[in-house]
C-alpha cells in the first residue's frame, strides 16, 4: 500500500428475516425508497488514494447503544474506541454528507482525526475577515459575508486541481461554518460542462 491512505466509515444495513436477532430493527433503505426490516452494521474501511484499493478493516454491528446515547454518538464510538490501531493508518476520516454536524466532527477533532465531508449546496458558509480592525471599543469583525459557491472571491479560493479533460476545477479555501461552530478548509468544485457551474461542493475539516 502507499503512503496516501485514508479511513472510511458508512454504515450499512442488511435485510434480515425475523424478530429475535439482536439489533435488527427497521431501518432506511435508500435503494427501496421505504423502511425495511433490518440489521445495521457499521463499516470502516482504509482506502489507498495512489492506488485505487479499499481494504475493509472492520464492520461493527449496531448493538449496545446506551440510554440517552444519541446516533452520531454511537456511530463515533465505534471509531474512536479502535482509534489507536486507526491512527496508525490515517488520522484522516472520511464519512458522507450525513455527518458533517457538530457533535459528530468536535468528536473525533478532540481524538485527533481530520474529518473529510461533504455539505449540501444550499449550505450556510462564512467567508473569514482579513482586512484592518479599527482601534477602539466594539467587538472586532471576524467574518465579511456568505459564500457563493457558484461565484467564489479570488482572494478567498485558488485552484487546487483540474481534470486532464477540462471536464471540472476544484477551488480551496478557508471558511466559517457557523453550524459546525469552527473554521474549515473548504473544496468547491465547478464542472465546466454545466451552466450553473456548481456540481458538488465537498469539505475538508482540520483542526484549528
């Protein structure tokens, strides 16, 4: 394996017939679009980036979860109470776009993970201040307005990548996110071959 690894975390659910298997319960399926009668289990997995290739290192069952303990909760202790052997591999964790929310990210930034997510397009970011701060009484300004991912600032993001093909560029910058309540590196990137330019808008958290 390279040196370019990462680990994924994506629970997953699999059709179980019957009552008296522990954990089962009905779940979300989004390939049936309805709720079906099933086991969930959590998958975590090291990817190879260089090349191309996942090994899966666990896969958790949804058991235990305790009184009061809420979802993402569960789901991060599931990592974080293997994180010793997981931090050996990557201390970077990727999850979809379920989970870019603030219990869950503070979570495993305060065990030492860098969270990698993605938002929703019609997310509320913050573009940071860097301009003077006037002398005298009043709170300093921090943040100078919402991002526009299909119109980002120059002085904010540079391109970080393109594809050979011309096909989408990829934008970096550092941001606010006020429902993570912390600053962020943020990706954007704009396919060239769409009129609204704005095709998927993933994030990268990292400790401030």
């Amino acid at each position: 394996m390279s040196d370019q690894l990462i680990i994924a975390f994506d629970p997953s659910y699999i059709s179980k017939l019957g009552n008296y298997t522990d954990g089962t319960g009905r779940y979300w399926s989004e390939v049936a679009r309805q709720t079906k009668w099933e086991m969930e289990a959590s998958g975590i997995a090291t990817v190879d980036l260089k090349n191309k290739a996942t090994l899966y290192l666990d896969m958790v069952q949804k058991v235990g979860r305790h009184e009061g303990e809420t979802l993402l909760d569960y789901y991060a202790s599931t990592i974080i109470t293997r994180k010793k052997k997981r931090q050996v591999i990557s201390k970077y964790l990727v999850a979809d776009a379920y989970f870019p929310k603030q219990p869950f990210v503070d979570e495993f930034v305060n065990h030492g993970f860098h969270v990698v997510s993605r938002f929703r397009k019609n997310s509320n970011l913050r573009y940071l201040y860097h301009g003077m701060h006037p002398t005298g009484p009043g709170r300093a300004k921090k943040y100078d307005g919402k991002v526009n991912f299909q119109n980002l600032r120059d002085e904010d993001f540079t391109a970080c990548a393109i594809d050979e093909a011309g096909k989408w560029i990829a934008y970096y910058g550092r941001v606010n996110s006020p429902a993570l309540n912390r600053d962020i590196g943020l990706v954007v990137i704009h396919d060239l071959k769409r009129t609204d330019q704005s095709k998927s808008i993933p994030s990268i958290y990292q400790r401030t």
